[in-house]
C-alpha cells in the first residue's frame, strides 16, 4: 500500500455508520448488505464492513455492550471514541485461493436504547500476510476502524 496520505470519511448504512478510508479505495454494496473497499484494480486487500443494530429491552445500552464484549478476546477501548474493539484473524479459502482475513469488532452505544456494532474484515491473499505493505496496511486500517462513528438514526 503506497503511503495513506489522503483520507475521506464514509456514511454508510443510512448514514448510520461513518469512518475514515483512503481517498483513492473505491466503495461497492454487495447484495448481503455489505459495503466492500478497495484500492482500484488491487489483487489482493477488500476491505468489507456490515452493521448490527439492536436493541435494549434489559438494562442499560452500556451493561449489553459490556455483557457482549465480555465473551470475546483481545478486546480494547478506543481511547478517543470510547468504542469497545475485538480483533481476531484466522485462514481462509475460498474457490481455491488461500487467504488471510482480518476481523475488528467494533460497538458502541447509540442512546437512548441502541447498540450498533460494525464488523470490519480485511481479506488479503494468504502469501502477502507478511508483506511489509500489508503489515502496514493491517495496522493503518486497524486504527481508521476503531474510531467508527455510530450516528443515532433509526435502527434498520
């Protein structure tokens, strides 16, 4: 990955959802209610992101998110938007081709009785996962993720 020096936000979602992505990625709605990120003509780096709404009907939005986070692995908060964060990667293949995904959880609350939780994969082909441009492509998109906005429209 060329050296980020240009970024746009996106709303997504109904605008229920917005983050930072490099200016030249181009964006795509796949048919599972998915927007996919790309840089153009790339063989190798799709950023994907879906979105969970749900409601509270017990408790307060911050002791489900809490509950829910509690279940998963290295989980953070992101110290400027206060975002629980779950990241985790795994192997994968799909019609033959070996590849690597990367996943982050991202949620927070949205009041007065919503969670929003963003999930965000960066799939790579499985012989670059240690390509210095992936290794830093991984940790830029990491950080660009984990500062996701949740905007307080109604749940979808």
């Amino acid at each position: 990955m060329e050296r980020i020096t240009r970024l746009d936000r996106v709303f997504v979602f109904g605008d229920r959802l917005s983050f930072l992505v490099p200016r030249e990625w181009i964006e795509q709605l796949e048919e599972d209610n998915c927007y996919l990120y790309q840089r153009p003509k790339t063989d190798s780096g799709w950023l994907r992101v879906s979105l969970i709404t749900s409601n509270v009907v017990q408790g307060t939005p911050a002791q489900k998110l809490k509950r829910l986070f509690a279940k998963r692995d290295n989980v953070r908060i992101d110290e400027e938007t206060g975002n629980l964060v779950s990241s985790y990667e795994k192997d994968s293949d799909q019609n033959g081709v070996a590849l690597h995904i990367y996943y982050w959880m991202v949620a927070n609350t949205v009041l007065p009785d919503l969670i929003r939780e963003a999930v965000f994969s960066y799939t790579i082909l499985r012989e670059r996962t240690s390509d210095e441009e992936t290794i830093e492509a991984v940790k830029v998109i990491g950080q660009l993720v984990s500062q996701a906005q949740f905007l307080p429209f109604p749940a979808m």
